[in-house]
C-alpha cells in the first residue's frame, strides 16, 4: 500500500514585481490570453489525460570555474483526468550500477512516483508517494512543480505563481487524528503496526522495554523490524486498551527521529502513519490508483451513476485536514528569480 505525504497547493496572481522577472516574455505576455474563470482552472488546463507536462528545472551541476547551470527536463505522464481530479507520474532522473566483464558500468535509471491532484474548487491537494524514486523525500517532487510551473511557459505567461505548503498538526496529536477516523468515517482499527530503523550510531540502551529491545535486534541483524498487532477475523483492535502503550510509542517516534514509524490501519480509509516529521502521511489501497486510472467507478444507492474511490478518499483527506495548520511553506521564497 503507497504512502502519500499530502499538500496544500495555492495558485494566486504574482504581484507587479514578481511579474516582470521574465523580460523576454512580456511582449507575448500582453497579448491576450485565453480566459479562465479562477487561476486553479488556469492550472488545471495544462493537465490533459494522456499528456506530459514540460517539467523543466535549473540545475547547477560541477563546482568552482567548472560550475555551470543547465536546465533538467523530468519525464512524465498525466495518467487520468476525471472531475478535476489528476492522477500522474513524474521520474526522476538517476544512474544505475551493474557490472560488465568485470567492469562498472552506468545506466540512466529512471524510478517513478504517483502523483495525485485534487484540483476540484475549495480542495487544492496534492499527494505524493513517498517512495524511493526521490529518496523517500516528497520535498523534491514539490519542488520540481513549483519551479517548472512558475516558468514562463507554463503559469508565467498567465502572471500566476504556484506554491505549496505541508499539512502538520502538532507533535502530541496521534489520538486526535485516529479518532477523527474513527469517528468521522464511521471507521474500525485493523492493524497497527511500528517499525524500528536498527542503525549503527544508535546509542546503547540498557532497557528491558520492548521498543528497546526490537531496535537492539534490527541493529545486530542490520535490517528492519517491527511489532504488528492484527485484529482477527472481522474484528477490530481494541484501542482504549492500549491508549497509554500507544500514547508512549508515539512520543517515542517523534523523540527519536528517524528511528521509528507507527502506522494505523483502517477498514476503509487506508493508513495513517506517524512520525518524526509529522506532516501528513497516509495510505490507499492500490487498486483505488488503478481503478481511477482505468476510468472504473463504483456503483451504490448515493451515487447509482458511479463514483471514483480515488474521489472519495480525496474527499474523506479534505474533511480530515479541516484541523491541520498548513502554514509551512516548503520553498524558499527566491527559488522562482531563476525562470526563463
């Protein structure tokens, strides 16, 4: 099941200044541009089912006199749009190692992640499987968006601006968001489940806990591990028995960061995992990427004509996110000076 780390997305009219920072498109710029009725249908009209963006970035590369800057285009492909919801793919571009006749030899490698827009109006998410193609750093997608789009080929020559912020809520809320699940959703615990990182600058621990004692045996084995409780049958777990336990490993993941991660398993709505950086990460069963992306809807008495699973997970991730801040800008105000 792919993790999401989720965003909030803006766009909005660059201020007078911001707006000549591409001289070379000004005169195009004054012509007049198609009409949209809000900057987010602007946004939304660069992605066609089908399609590719030009995701162009600056690049620095060598150092010293050797330094140069050069653009770098990242591939993709927009896999579904359907009711102002985007599904898409973005690689990254990285070399791969194998040997040849006994010698090392680089190929391009190209991994990819998901991308998930829900561009409907008042929503504005962006999801972003957290995975290795970005070294399980969802930053790094944000960032090629927000540079490429504020180029003057795609929202620049409209005066718009993108940017995104991270959705985080404070340290010491676990039991508020599992139990907005619970409650909102009518919803039912089904695993849960931590993970230990054994690591070897991990300091030494003389205790007897079992938190302890799994990271001593994912440190000496060097791998993963984990404790798992698994509700049987059609069961749920029983959570008011494990508040204080529970309670306890949470502190304990956002204490040691990068150490741990706990998870929580829901019947319907997918995973919800806690961690240090407690930006808002959660899970979606496979099969609800690839109904959307082959156009399959579900069918039941409130929606006879069909509705997407995708659709109402997003749905269920606006009404969760209601009680996040999302006031953490992830770039640097300057980034967009460097457009074409």
């Amino acid at each position: 099941m792919p993790i999401f780390a989720i965003y909030k997305y803006g766009v909005s009219q660059r201020k007078e200044e911001e707006a000549v920072l591409f001289p070379e498109q000004q005169e195009e710029n004054n012509k007049q541009q198609k009409h949209y009725d809000s900057p987010e249908q602007c946004f939304g009209s660069f992605f066609k089912t089908g399609g590719k963006l030009e995701l162009n970035v600056l690049r620095e590369k060598g150092r010293g006199k050797d330094k140069t800057v050069e653009w770098e285009q990242f591939e993709n492909d927009v896999l579904m749009v359907a009711d102002d919801v985007i599904l898409m793919t973005i690689e990254n571009n990285k070399w791969k190692h194998t040997t040849n006749k006994k010698k090392d030899v680089a190929h391009e490698h190209h991994p990819y992640c998901h991308v998930v827009i829900d561009n409907r109006p008042g929503h504005q998410i962006m999801a972003v499987v957290k995975n290795s193609a970005f070294d399980n750093k969802p930053d790094k997608v944000c960032g090629i968006l927000y540079q490429a789009f504020n180029n003057a080929a795609i929202l620049g020559q409209y005066h718009l601006k993108l940017e995104f912020s991270r959705y985080q809520r404070d340290k010491n809320e676990f039991w508020p968001v599992v139990n907005d699940i619970r409650s909102k959703f009518k919803d039912s615990v089904r695993q849960i489940r931590m993970d230990f990182k054994g690591k070897e600058e991990d300091e030494e621990t003389d205790s007897n806990d079992v938190v302890s004692i799994m990271r001593m045996l994912a440190k000496k084995s060097e791998s993963t591990a984990a404790v798992m409780l698994s509700a049987e049958g059609d069961g749920e777990v029983k959570l008011d028995e494990l508040h204080d336990d529970l309670s306890n490993m949470a502190d304990i993941c956002v204490k040691q960061k990068g150490k741990y991660d706990l998870t929580v398993k829901f019947k319907t709505f997918g995973l919800y995992r806690y961690g240090a950086d407690i930006m808002a990460q959660f899970g979606v069963e496979d099969e609800v990427i690839e109904e959307f992306e082959n156009g399959v809807k579900k069918m039941n008495f409130e929606t006879p004509e069909g509705s997407f699973s995708l659709t109402q997970w997003l749905d269920r991730m606006h009404e969760l996110l209601k009680d996040y801040a999302n006031e953490v800008p992830v770039q640097k105000g300057r980034n967009h000076r460097r457009r074409r």
